[in-house]
C-alpha cells in the first residue's frame, strides 16, 4: 500500500464513492448526484491543487494493484498550536482489510515527524464503529463527544472526538526491546 498523489485518472474512484451512500455517511454525508463532467472538473481541481498549509490530499493505492482505493487529506492544520485533523476514506471492496490503517500510519508519521505536529484531533460519528476501533488501535483517546452534533439519514447523531499525541504515536511505532 502507498501514498501518492491524485490524478485525473482516478475520477472511477470518485464515481463509485459518490454512488457509496452508506460510505458517504460514514465519514461526512451523501451527497446529490453529479454529473461525470463534475466529478471530472472536481478532480483535475484536486489534481492540480498544491498543498496550502501542510493541508493535502492523497490517494491511497495498493502497491501490486494499479488504481485508487481510498483517499486522505490533512485539514484545520495549526502551525501555532501544533495540531492537525485528517479524513480518510476506503473503497467498500477495500474496507477490513488494513488499508486506512497502514494510510493512517504513514501520515501521522509524517506529520508527527516531517513536519513536527504536536497532536492530530478527529472526529468521529459515534456510529461508526469501525473508525472508532482503528482510531484505538491507533493509540487515539477519546477526548469528548459532541451530541446530536450531525444529521445523518434523518436523524442527528452524536460525534466522538479523538486525540493523539505525536509522543505518543511514536513512541508505539518504535520497535521496543
């Protein structure tokens, strides 16, 4: 698995997320139908957008396997306080199988080591329990929980927040004797 930069080619992947409703829900919210001249313009923009701010966006991809099967990006990056967010999505034929992990790990190594973030806080809809398990295995803590902060599928819903130390992640990442 890898990290690397969005192409125009990738708009398939785009498509099938868009068509994804239970996906989309999961990490913001379905979206209307758009047309696949939006969704290619949406992508030549990404494409060709330069990180802002250590904010990006990069597709993840198997490494024996051409072609996208997720997607992460950095955002509300703090130089001052030292903190960063991160969203991350996986195609359904890729999901349990430890690709937004292995995505997660690059990243937050990255942040954490490149370019010297002090923490990374996420938030995660309270029902989507498979997030919340990777943000633990992660080393993420749960710092507070927002209720009914989202509407979702005609409800609101609560949403978990969640907070990692670059001490701490790095600290796990070093092999221990």
């Amino acid at each position: 698995m890898r990290l690397r930069a969005i192409e125009p080619e990738d708009d398939g992947y785009y498509r099938e997320f868009a068509a994804d409703v239970v996906g989309a829900r999961a990490v913001h919210m379905a979206e209307p139908p758009r047309s696949r001249g939006q969704l290619r313009k949406d992508i030549e923009r990404l494409s060709l957008s330069e990180a802002s701010d250590d904010c990006f966006a990069l597709a993840i991809e198997r490494i024996d396997e051409a072609g996208m099967i997720g997607a992460i990006s950095t955002h509300r990056t703090n130089a001052r306080t030292g903190t960063f967010s991160y969203g991350l999505a996986i195609s359904a034929a890729h999901r349990r199988r430890g690709y937004g992990t292995a995505a997660a790990r690059i990243l937050l190594a990255y942040m954490f080591s490149e370019r010297r973030y002090h923490k990374c806080l996420v938030e995660i809809h309270a029902d989507n329990a498979a997030s919340l398990r990777l943000h633990h295995s992660l080393g993420f803590t749960q710092e507070g929980l927002l209720r009914e902060q989202e509407y979702l599928a005609g409800r609101h819903r609560d949403v978990v927040l969640m907070g990692l130390f670059g001490r701490e992640f790095l600290s796990d990442a070093q092999p221990h004797d």
